[in-house]
C-alpha cells in the first residue's frame, strides 16, 4: 500500500545537472553524480508521492507507457527500499530500462493524476525513478544474464540492432531460439549508438546490455547489410534458408530533405544525421569529425530530438553561434487544457538541456534562401516570419510570409533537422518482396507479419520515426507474434498491438 499524503509531504524534484560551464567541456551525460545514498534517498522520496491511483493512467499504454510499465508497483518498492524486487518489476515490462530511464519523453508523467493540478506540487518523477531502480540494479548485481531453459531448434535473423531489433533478440533468445542480430553499421545499437550523443546517454551503458544479450546466447554481426551485396553482406536468399523467421527492425533512417530552398547544395548545408554520426564515432574513438560546429555560426532548422541534439552537440564542439528555428509558434510552456487535456500528450515548448547551454531560438520563422561565398560556401540565411496552414480539403501544409521583412543573419554549418522520410528504400525490401506505405513505412497484420510469410517487422520501420519506448514495446509484442508462429503458442509478453497509437485528441 502506497503512502496516500506522500505527495503532500514532497515536491516533484528533477535530477540535478551538472553546472552548464562542466558539462559543455566534456561529452559526458549532462546530470551530476550525487553518489549512491544521496540519490537513493532523493528518489525514495520522489516515489513517496505516488499514491498508488485507482486507476493508474501512467501505466495504460495509450495515455501513459507503451510498455505497460508496472509504476504505482515499482514506486512502492523503492519507498519502502526494496531495490531488488523494484528491479524484477522493472524488468518483467521493460528489457532495457536505463536506456528509457535517460532518454524516453515519459508520458507517464504527463498522464500522472499528479500533473492535473500544480497545486500537487507535480506529477511523479517516474522517469528519474526507473532510472535509478536500473542503475542501483546494474550496481547491485542484480541485473545478470538470463539464460533460456529450452533450445527450440528454431533459428531467428533480427535485421538491425537499435532498440526494438535489440528487445526482440533477447526475448527471443531468452524464450530459446537461435537469435543471430544482423547489423549493417560497424557497431551495434542503431540510433542509440550513432544517432544520440553521448551527453544524453552514455555508450558504455548500451555496451554494457550488449554484453547480457551475448551471455544469455544472442549472435552479433556488424559490418553486414542484409540483402545487399558489399563486403560481409548476407544475400535474401541465404537469409530465407537459414532462418525459419525474420525480424526486420530495420528502422526509418531516410532523412527529410529541403531541394526546394535554393543554396541548398552550397557546402555547409547538412543534414542533421551528417553531423550526429560522426560527431558520435568521434566519442568512440574514430577520430576527429569531418563536420565540426567549431568557431561557426550554426542555424540548426527544425525543433525536435534531432535539432536539440545538434545543438548540444555544436556547443561541445565549440560553435561561435548557435540559432535553432521552427516554422510553427512557440508552444505554451505549460498544458493548454483546450489542446491537449489530461491524460494526452501535452503540446508544449520543449526546453532541452541543450537550451540552457549556450545559443538561441527563434519560432515562426522559415527560410527563404542560403546565400554563399564565391567558393560555394554557404554564409548568411535569408530569413522571413511566417504562418504555417493546413488545406482543409487535402490536408497539405502551406507555409506563409507575414510581411516583406528578410532578416540576414549569418550562417556558416546549417544542419537540417526536419524529421525522417521513413525506411531507406533498400534492396533487402526488393528481395522480399515489400513495397512501402505512403509513409514510407513496412505494414503488418495483426500478428505482426509483413506480406512475406515469416517476416516480422517492428519499431521505426514499422511505426515511423517514434520514440525508443515504443521501438522496446513493438520489439517486444514482436517477439511474441515470432514465438507463437514458430512453436504454434508464446508466453511472451505482447505490450502492443501494431496498431496502437498514443491517446489523442480530435
Ligand atoms: C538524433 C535522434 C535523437 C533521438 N532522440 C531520442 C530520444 O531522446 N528519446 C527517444 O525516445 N527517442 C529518440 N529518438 C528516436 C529513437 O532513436 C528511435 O525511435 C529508435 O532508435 C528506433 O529504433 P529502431 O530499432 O526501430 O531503429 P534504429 O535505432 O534506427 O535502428 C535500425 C538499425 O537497422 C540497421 N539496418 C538498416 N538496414 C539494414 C540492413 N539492410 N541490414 C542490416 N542492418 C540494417 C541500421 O544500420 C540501424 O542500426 C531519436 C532519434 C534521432 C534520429
Ligand atoms: S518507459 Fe517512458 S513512459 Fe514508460 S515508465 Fe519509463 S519514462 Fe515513463
């Protein structure tokens, strides 16, 4: 039983960050190291004001985690400092909590009954407390391999290793089959691994994973595109003979383009992946980036993940400016009732740690043109304010000048950050067979079965650009659907259907 006044007692209280002149000197995760009995009794207290709901809108998928996380239960563990049953009801929802614990935009927490009113002081800090059930868990020595009890025979191919290809495996493995994980990167994790810096989640954490999903029997491969043909490629016909199911999880890496805005093939005009993936290999050890923010004026274009990323990212390489713009108004800073009532996902301006760290950013705002040097560089945008609408009848955007003034400030690394086209058009997909949906995704039934029998897809491939919660919850479900089609019957856990989607209004 939850304390029922806990939340009276306490405020919601964040996880502190390193001051902004540390962090920005290293790529090391922005929050500060209190020490193990510091942070454990913070978060104790943050768990504390869970009251333990009738009905706990922070665990229903469609509101609150698609993973169905266990949190009024996991909550009352840490009050009462029983870590290790914490940690086994973490893990039974969640493979790779750490990973959710840094990087996941917790809409549990906007689904809290807690954040309907701010009187409340604020809705759990569930997020923070996953995480420290996972490091306590790691430091414990209570998270260990787990290592299947069975061999069924049955042999799977996962294609891609970032979360959701990573959550199949190990529950595939874990429920005994031969789970080989095919990854086309030298290293493995996906976006994980070379899309999100190290300042938002540390490497050595998805090692770290990596190394429990090799002890308990899951096979790795990089350096191996699947259905291609360079060096230490897998034809689609190797990989139909010696699996009896694939998993594609492949994700929705084609970057969104802007052809239309002229100087655009000026040098120094990137998008957001060109900056990130090497910027990341830097932090691996692969050597200096060859694009760097370094003494530059920066204009990062689009206001998402993407562009927090590479603005953090640019203030660590040392940018003489960074200017982040959106083509959409500045959204309220807190829930806007009418919009988005409780328990949906607030629309509201996200600030980053990023933010706060150096630079500036401007909403309502497009641009009309990059302007370059004689070399062909580019130097200055062209800037206008404008209105973003919507066509009633076919839905498209129209982007709108509000008045005739252009505002040239300078820019010499534009990265654009406008979000993802879906799955990479791939000769793989030709090789089974799939074509793509107008949104460039990889459809399933409900079993989560391409049309190509025995080819599963799930994650950013099969959902679109999303998050790595719902990447983890579809890798998951997806495990089951494999399961149940090669032994007739799962006990698996099923977190999702592939048709779920995030309570919405309108
Ligand atoms: C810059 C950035 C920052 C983000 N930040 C956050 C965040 O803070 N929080 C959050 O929740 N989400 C974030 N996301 C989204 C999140 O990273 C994705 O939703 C998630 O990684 C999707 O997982 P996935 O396993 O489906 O695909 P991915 O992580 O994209 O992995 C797909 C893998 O498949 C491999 N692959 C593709 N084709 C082949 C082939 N033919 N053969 C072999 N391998 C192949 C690719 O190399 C890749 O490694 C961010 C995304 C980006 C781009
Ligand atoms: S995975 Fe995300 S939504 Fe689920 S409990 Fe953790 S922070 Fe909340």
């Amino acid at each position: 039983m939850a304390d029922p006044s806990g939340f009276l007692k306490a405020v919601r209280a964040d996880a502190a960050k390193r001051p902004v002149d540390e962090r920005i000197g290293d790529w090391a995760e922005v929050y500060a190291d209190l020490g193990a009995d510091l942070r454990d009794a913070q978060v104790r207290e943050q768990a504390t004001r869970c009251m333990d709901c009738g009905i706990p809108f922070c665990h229903n998928d469609a509101a609150g985690c698609p993973l169905g996380n266990l949190i009024p239960e996991w909550n009352d563990l840490v009050r009462k400092g029983e870590w290790s049953l914490a940690a086994e009801r973490l893990h039974a929802t969640n493979n790779f909590p750490e990973f959710t614990g840094a990087l996941c935009p917790a809409p549990c927490e906007s689904a809290c009954v807690l954040s309907i009113n701010p009187l409340s002081g604020g809705p759990v800090a569930i997020k923070r407390v996953e995480q420290t059930i996972a490091q306590v868990s790691w430091e414990r020595g209570y998270t260990q391999p787990v290592t299947p009890g069975v061999a069924t025979g049955r042999r799977v191919a996962v294609v891609g290793s970032g979360p959701a290809g990573l959550a199949a495996a190990q529950q595939l493995t874990r429920a005994g089959h031969e789970v080989t994980v095919h990854e086309r990167d030298d290293r493995l994790g996906g976006l994980l691994r070379y899309g999100i810096p190290e300042f938002k989640m540390e490497k050595k954490g998805l090692d770290r994973r990596l190394a429990q999903l090799r002890a308990e029997g899951t096979r790795f491969v990089t350096g191996c595109e699947v259905g291609g043909t360079g060096p230490g490629a897998v034809s689609v016909a190797d990989l139909r003979s010696d699996f009896d199911a694939v998993v594609l999880a492949v994700g929705a890496l084609r970057g969104r383009d802007a052809p239309e805005i002229p100087g655009r093939d000026l040098d120094g005009v990137h998008l957001a992946m060109d900056h990130l993936v090497p910027a990341n290999r830097q932090c691996e050890g692969d050597g200096p980036a060859p694009i760097s923010a370094k003494d530059k004026h920066v204009v990062i274009i689009g206001g998402g993940d993407t562009g927090a990323d590479c603005y953090g990212t640019a203030v660590r390489q040392g940018a003489a400016s960074i200017l982040q713009l959106d083509q959409y108004p500045a959204a309220p800073v807190s829930r806007d009732d009418a919009r988005s009532p409780w328990p949906v996902w607030p629309t509201i301006l996200r600030t980053y740690p990023a933010h706060e760290e150096a630079g500036d950013r401007r909403f309502a705002v497009a641009v009309e043109e990059f302007a370059g040097d004689a070399a062909g560089h580019v130097r200055e945008i062209h800037l206008r304010e404008v209105t973003v609408g919507r066509d009633p009848e076919t839905g498209a955007r129209s982007v709108t000048p509000v008045n005739d003034v252009v505002d040239v400030l300078p820019a010499d690394l534009v990265l654009l950050a406008i979000g993802f086209e879906g799955v990479e058009r791939m000769p793989l997909l030709d090789g089974l067979g799939l074509s793509l949906t107008p949104r460039g995704t990889l459809s399933c039934g409900a079993d989560w079965q391409t049309t190509s029998p025995g080819v599963f897809v799930c994650g950013d491939a099969h959902r679109g650009a999303s998050l790595v919660v719902w990447a983890i919850a579809e890798g998951r479900s997806v495990a089951h659907a494999v399961d149940a089609f090669l032994m007739g019957h799962s006990h698996l856990p099923s977190p999702v259907h592939p048709t779920a989607l995030p309570l919405a209004v309108g």
